[in-house]
C-alpha cells in the first residue's frame, strides 16, 4: 500500500484508501472514530484531525501488510487484534485516542523480535 497511491490533490483520499480495504468509506470513518460525514464535504476531508487519523492507519496498515501479506489481513488485524500491554485494547482504538505512536512502538517491539 504506497502511500502516495491514497493521495489525490495533496490529501489523503477516503474514497481510495476504502476501495483498497474493499469497504466503505462509512466504515473507515467509524474505524478511525470520525463522524459518517467526516468524509461528506472536501472541507471535512482535509480537516486536520480527518488526515491525521488517516495517514496513521495507512502507515500502521503498510507496516503490518509487510507481516501478513495482504492489505485486507491489515486491515482486520487493525481492527481485531487486541495487544498485549494496552489492556487488550485493538490498534483503531488506539489511534482513535490519538496513540498511534503505542502502535508504533508495539509493532517496533515485536518486529525487532521482543515480546509486546
């Protein structure tokens, strides 16, 4: 998942980010914890919040696609997986509470071979 392959004029683009995840850009939106008119107005799109939450799950989705070998297995384990040392909690709601950062630091953690 190239980034710049989610970019149309200058911001990150909903509507190929969820074409790629074969989902609705309804769902991203409750994913990433935006409002369903998040994605309604160009305004809303490129709001800062709206590309922030955004390009943190596309860069956590191209690490983790790295592992699993598919953008669509990302995507679930994104959604599912909850990590060990958040309280269970799953990587969206993580970057819902602006942590994407934990993700981050987990997913460096487990790449470099050590335990969550």
């Amino acid at each position: 998942m190239p980034v710049a392959e989610f970019i149309e004029d200058g911001a990150f683009s909903p509507v190929l980010i969820a074409e790629a995840l074969r989902t609705t850009k309804t769902e991203v939106a409750g994913t990433l914890g935006l409002g369903q008119d998040a994605f309604s107005r160009a305004s809303r799109i490129t709001a800062r919040k709206t590309q922030t939450r955004l390009r943190e799950m596309v860069e956590i989705l191209n690490r983790v696609e790295a592992v699993v070998g598919s953008p669509l297995g990302a995507y679930a384990w994104f959604r599912s997986e909850p990590l060990q040392g958040f309280g269970g909690v799953t990587p969206d709601q993580l970057v819902r509470e602006g942590r994407a950062d934990f993700v981050h630091r987990y997913l460096d953690r487990v790449m470099a071979g050590g335990y969550a």
